[in-house]
C-alpha cells in the first residue's frame, strides 16, 4: 500500500528512544572483560569501578551536581518512589504533608496514593490549561506540616515545562524540600540544581537514548532520606544491591551525549515539531494542540481530534507504519482517559481522541511528510463511520 510501512516512523519518543550506538560501545566491555564486582578489592574490580565512577561524574556534570550527590538506581520509576517515599518517612517528625501536582507521571502520583494509605496528607495542585501549577498555588497550599514538594520538569504527555525555580523557591522559604522528576526534562531543558532550587531530582537512561531499567537519583548534600532498597553497602549505603555497571556506564555516556548541545538539538527537533503542528491543524478540522503553545518540550505534539477514539487513531497509523500513543488506553484495561488532558480542562469525548506524537534524533523532515501524508485521511475516515461525528462536521470530502 505504501512503502513507507516497510521503514515505519517512530514517534514515541516520550516512550523510550533507541539506544546510541556510541552507548552501546560504551558498555560492551563491562558486560565480559570487566566483568568484576565494584565493590570487590581484588584487581578485577578496578575497571568496573573506575567507569562507575566516570559515570558518576558525567551525570553530576549534566546537572550542576556534585558526583557525591549521584546515586544509580533501576530507573525513573525506582528514583520518584525512593525520593518521595524517602523524603516522606525520614521526616515524619516534622510533618506529615505533601504537596504534588495533578499532572504527574503514575509513578509519583501512586507513590503519593500508597503515602496516604500509610497517613500521610496529600495535596494535588491543579494546572492551568496549558498544564502550567501556578508558584502561587503552591504558596498557597504550603503549612509548616509540609515536608516535600514533587511537580515534574516536564510532562511527558502534554510536553508542558514548569516554572520548577520558582515552585522550589516557594518550598524553600518554607523549609520544605523540592523533588522534581525531570524523566523527560534531561537532554531537552538545560538543568542546573542550584539555579533551579531542586533538592532532588528523578532522571531515566532509556528517555535519552541510553539502557532501560538505568536511572540515577540526584539528592543535595544534607538532605533527610530513608533507603529504599535495604541490603549491602552499596552506593555509600543507601541503595543496596550490586551495582548494574554497564547500564551506568552506558547511562554516564548517554546523559554526556544528550547534554552536548541541548540548544542545537532543540533547535533541530522544534522545526520539524512546529512544521508538524502548523500541517496539523491547517488540514484537520476540529483539531487541538493540547499543552503550552511555547512553554513545552521541542519534541511534543499532542493533539486532540473530536468526535474519534485514541486507539483506533493509533491502528490505523501503525497499519501504515506509524508509531504514536494516545492518552486513552482501552487495551491497558482502562477506560478512564489522561488524568493529564482532564486535569487541562479538556472533556471526555477530547481526551479519548488524543493523539501524541513526540520527535527524536532518526527522525527526518521525511518523517513529518509522511505523517502530514497520512494523519487527515486517517481522521477523516475515522469519522465518517463514528457515530459521534454530527452531520456535514469535521470532514472533508474525498473525491
Ligand atoms: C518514563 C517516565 C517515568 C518512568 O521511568 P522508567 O525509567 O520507565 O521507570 C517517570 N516519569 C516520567 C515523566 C516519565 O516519562
């Protein structure tokens, strides 16, 4: 039908990416030759250790950290349950109050849900409806009971970046700690922890093109935190367990890759992003950019198109080699749509026909025709069999 779908496009980034081939040569000698336990004293140690230790350095180095403040975990999931959970438990004394937004990943708002089954007060703040928490809701919402402040760089649906300064500020001034999961944010926002007011600060290998199942968790010197993982000595005694030292390895080397030229590499994805969104909305009618117009990641489109359902949107792309995701998972055994596009305002019938497209490194001008080739005919054939569509709205004519 098209030979396109013999090369399919991937666009589903925010996902997981590929990972670089300078990555995977990166780690290929500490899978055999340096094969040894870091942790060991014996000579076949001292290689496994010393690109522990470089990775350390190089993730430190991509966000104004010091290396000492790095601590490797099994990933972006692992590093939001550790921070909140840690931060929430090791300073019980103080207060029993947390404060979160209503737009995180699932891995911060069910570590939140599982906090407050064990007593702890949580608070959701809302967003506007580009996504953005207001500094001054959190203002709002901070007692001195408050111990910790969770709203994430970036969003990984909607691409919406948060004022995270000034959201730390306001927890600083009240002597709260700030975490941020910053999963999509690393390689694609510049991040420096002081500048930034972050106390701790989740990060994922596979979102910028390094291994699945690494991850490193950023916490400040000084900083009040249970374990999560209990065992053996291992990262200075607060994450047990051997260390996974060609994932670290790989994840120093990806996390120096993707920080190189953040501005040249936005600039790269923003054209073929925007490019994307104006062939969009020029040819569909009754379409939407959800997220912020500017404020959002140089590689997020998403999208909302009325009257027709995510999943069968995602079929037909797939049918012609496209690889998107949608806000609504009727496969995942949820009915319910984003808790993201809700929490923008958008009603049911929107957020079910979401489409999000999110642009990486292989990605060509190619790409975007293609798409811009495919996407109108895939929506308006949606419609016309949709009993949702009123008659005469939402599509064009073919002849
Ligand atoms: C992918 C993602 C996570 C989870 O990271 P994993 O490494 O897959 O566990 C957490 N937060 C955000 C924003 C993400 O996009």
């Amino acid at each position: 039908m098209n030979d396109q779908a013999d090369r399919p496009v991937y666009m589903d980034h925010a996902a997981t990416t590929f990972m670089k081939p300078e990555v995977l040569a990166a780690m290929a000698p500490y899978f055999s030759q340096y094969f040894g336990n870091p942790s060991s004293l014996y000579r076949f140690s001292g290689e496994p250790r010393k690109g522990v230790d470089a990775a350390r350095r190089q993730v430190a180095a991509a966000l104004g950290a010091n290396p000492e403040e790095i601590y490797f975990c099994a990933g972006g999931s692992e590093a939001d349950n550790w921070a909140i959970k840690g931060v929430a438990l090791a300073n019980r004394k103080r207060g029993d109050h947390i404060i979160t937004s209503a737009i995180e990943h699932h891995a911060v708002l069910h570590t939140c849900e599982w906090l407050k089954r064990q007593g702890f007060l949580v608070t959701y703040l809302p967003v506007d409806e580009f996504g953005r928490v207001d500094p001054g809701s959190v203002e709002e919402a901070i007692t001195d009971r408050t111990t910790l402040v969770s709203v994430m760089t970036a969003n990984n649906e909607i691409g919406t970046i948060q004022p995270v300064a000034e959201i730390g500020r306001v927890a600083h001034d009240h002597g709260a700690l700030f975490h941020t999961d910053a999963v999509q944010a690393v390689g694609a926002v510049p991040i420096d922890v002081d500048a930034m007011n972050i106390d701790l600060l989740s990060l994922s290998g596979h979102k910028f093109y390094g291994p699945k199942g690494t991850g490193a968790l950023y916490v400040r010197r000084g900083t009040r935190l249970e374990n999560l993982v209990h065992g053996g000595g291992q990262e200075r005694g607060r994450r047990a367990g051997t260390e996974n030292v060609p994932g670290i390895v790989g994840l120093g080397r990806a996390i120096e890759l993707a920080t190189a030229d953040i501005e040249g590499h936005n600039r790269r994805i923003a054209a073929m992003r925007d490019r994307l969104i104006r062939g969009v909305l020029g040819s569909i009618p009754d379409a939407r950019l959800n997220g912020h117009p500017t404020e959002r990641l140089a590689n997020n489109a998403n999208f909302s198109f009325r009257y027709v359902e995510g999943e069968s949107i995602l079929l037909l792309l797939d049918a012609q080699g496209i690889c998107a995701s949608t806000g609504s998972a009727c496969s995942s055994g949820s009915l319910e749509p984003s808790h993201v596009l809700l929490a923008t305002g958008l009603s049911h019938e929107e957020a079910h026909g979401s489409l999000r497209l999110t642009l990486g490194d292989a990605n060509t001008e190619d790409d975007v025709d293609y798409v811009l080739s495919v996407l109108p005919d895939v929506i308006g054939r949606l419609r016309r069999i949709s009993p949702l569509t009123p008659p005469g709205a939402g599509v064009r004519e073919v002849d």
